[in-house]
C-alpha cells in the first residue's frame, strides 16, 4: 500500500528515528512502510496521521481492489 509518509516527514524536517519514536516503532518500520514493502496496523495508521494532523485516508493510498479479496 502507498503512502506519504516519507514525502511528509520529509517536508517536515523529521528523521525517520524520531518518527519511528514518537510513533512507537524501530526505525525499520518506517523504512519498511516509506520503501510500501509492511502494511501499517490500523493502530499505527492512526498515530501517524494524527501525527501529521490528517485522516488515515489522507496519508495511506488505497489502490484497486488491493484490500477486497483482488476480484
């Protein structure tokens, strides 16, 4: 699944340590979720939009039928 979270943290001047603390994993899991290669948990999905003050829908992008059984 693609997401912003490299493009915001970025534009945000956050490395991806300090947002892998704040958000309560390693530094590999951003790396993993920036590179699409780890889906988030709805409750990481949560944390990082509320970090960067917007909905799971706006940070997270949903492509196709990815999540509905691949019709």
């Amino acid at each position: 699944m693609k997401n912003r979270i490299q493009e915001l943290r970025k534009s945000r001047k956050v490395t991806q340590q300090e947002l892998a603390d704040v958000l309560c994993v390693t530094r590999q899991t951003i790396i993993s979720l920036e590179n699409g290669k780890y889906n988030a948990s709805l409750t990481l999905a949560h944390k990082a939009a509320q970090f960067f003050g917007m909905t799971i829908e706006e940070l997270f992008i949903f492509e196709g039928d990815e999540n509905l059984g691949g019709k």
